[in-house]
C-alpha cells in the first residue's frame, strides 16, 4: 500500500514500500543517472553495462553520464561523470502520448515494451557484485510474470523526497538531493496483471504522484526459496485504466479507474547483452 504524508496544501511524499525482508543491498543494483535534462534510474547489469529507458537516454551513440548512488567499499560516492556508448536500444516512438491503457493497446506494445537501452562504458565506477541477478524464467521472450505475483519497482522517483523549506537555509538543494540519493533506492510495489497483449504491467489501486525519475529503475520479484530479489524488467510510465465487474460473463460495468505500472520485459535486452559480449 502506498502511504503518502504532508499537509494538504503542500505535496504528497509518498513513503518507502520496501518490506523488512528485503534487505537493502540487494536493490542496490539499481541507481541514480541524469543524461543532460533528463534525470532516471539505472540498473547495474555487470562490470561495464547499465539498462535504462532510452527515453532517459536518448538516441545518440555517446552520452556523457552522471552516475549517482554508486555503492562502493567506502560509501557511496555524490556523483561520478563517464561516457556511455549505446549498444542497442529497443522500438520505442517518443512522440507517441499515453493516456488511456484501454484504447491504445498497441501504442502501448511499442512504445512501453521497447523504451530500454543497453549502455556500456570504458571506465566503469561501480562494482560488479552489485549487478542484478536475473530471474531465469525471465531469459524466454515468451514467458510472462504469473498473474498476482507481486512486483518490485525499484528508482530513485522524487515522489519520495520531503520538500524544501524555503525559509531554510541550514542545507541546500543540491545538498538535499544528495541525502536524498545516498539513502536510496525508493520502492513501489503491487501485483502483476495479465494483459491479452502480453504487456509488462503492475497495477496500483492508490492514488500517487506520477513517478518521475523512476523510468529505467528494476522491476523485480521475490525469489523465497533464494531469499533475493531477480530482475525481469525496467519501469518505464505509468497510466489509468478501467476496473471492470463481470457479471457471470453476461456482461461487464465499469466501477471505476485504475492505475497502471508499465514495464518493459528483458528478454531482449539480455540477447543485445550476449551479442555484445560474443
């Protein structure tokens, strides 16, 4: 259940879903990047390779990349620059708008399940002990997150953070968001659907502040026998549909909306990853 705090007057923040059994360095492997004006989440993939929207990314070859959250044997570091190549980035049309999950299903296809790239660097700031551990079943493009198995989104979305006192002067923005990062990432959670398209899709029946700067941040579940969380996707948008009632198959009422975490599956994008590395 998302819980939100604040007065009325002011924004709702909403508050850390992580449960108690996970402990915190295994969501480690997803972390804070800003690529120019566009700020998103990461996932550490191995020694020299992030996953992220290309959306955050972009479409050009070489970015330079702030890195951000980065765990190492000393803390975590503020920010750390490098420059990222594009090794391979999925169909996805950034012109395309999403409003409404129910009648643009083949908007959403393309346009959620190819907003992934591959990026890897020369000179890498992370250790490779914190990649995420896939999930097995997650490596066949035909296989799909079984209907209510719960899923954990994982970012660094602003939605988390108190605001500013602007009357304050003991710490700075910039100082905030640095505190605000160092005891991240920030999780959201709910329960796989099934969808008649094969869409990666959550769905979260609370009212919540759009999570901006968690596009690009781990999808995953709860592997109990293991005791750890196995990555099977990228969060990516989120947006509303429609709760319907079936009446005995006779007929189905609306009773009302819906809010829907969109994800991209990543099968594809641990084939780009083999084909790199061949």
């Amino acid at each position: 259940m998302v819980v939100a705090s604040g007065c009325q007057s002011g924004r709702s923040v909403v508050v850390d879903q992580r449960p108690d059994y996970i402990p915190l360095e295994q969501i480690e492997s997803t972390i804070c990047i800003k690529v120019g004006i566009a700020q998103g989440s990461a996932v550490i993939l191995d020694s020299t390779h992030l996953l992220t929207c290309i959306h955050v990314f972009g479409h050009e070859k070489t970015q330079e990349v702030s890195l951000f959250g980065i765990c190492t044997s000393s803390g975590k570091f503020d920010q750390i620059k490098s420059d990222f190549h594009l090794v391979d980035e999925g169909e996805y049309d950034d012109e395309v708008e999403f409003t409404d999950l129910d009648s643009q299903w083949d908007l959403y296809k393309t346009g959620v399940d190819g907003d992934w790239a591959l990026i890897k660097t020369d000179k890498p700031h992370w250790d490779a002990k914190n990649a995420a551990i896939i999930h097995p079943a997650a490596v066949d493009p035909e296989w799909v997150v079984p209907e209510g198995t719960e899923l954990f989104l994982v970012g660094y979305s602003p939605i988390f953070m108190e605001e500013t006192d602007e009357q304050s002067d003991t710490i700075s923005d910039y100082d905030k968001r640095m505190l605000f990062i160092k005891h991240g990432p920030y999780t959201l959670c709910g329960r796989a659907i099934t969808t008649d398209r094969g869409l990666g899709t959550v769905e979260h029946f609370e009212d919540w502040p759009a999570a901006v700067g968690h596009s690009g941040g781990g999808v995953y579940l709860w592997n109990a026998d293991a005791e750890r969380l196995e990555l099977v996707g990228i969060f990516n948008t989120v947006t509303i549909g429609h709760y319907n009632f079936d009446f005995f198959g006779i007929t189905k009422v609306n009773v009302g909306k819906r809010n829907f975490l969109l994800y991209s599956p990543i099968a594809p994008v641990l084939q780009a990853l083999k084909s790199d590395k061949e």
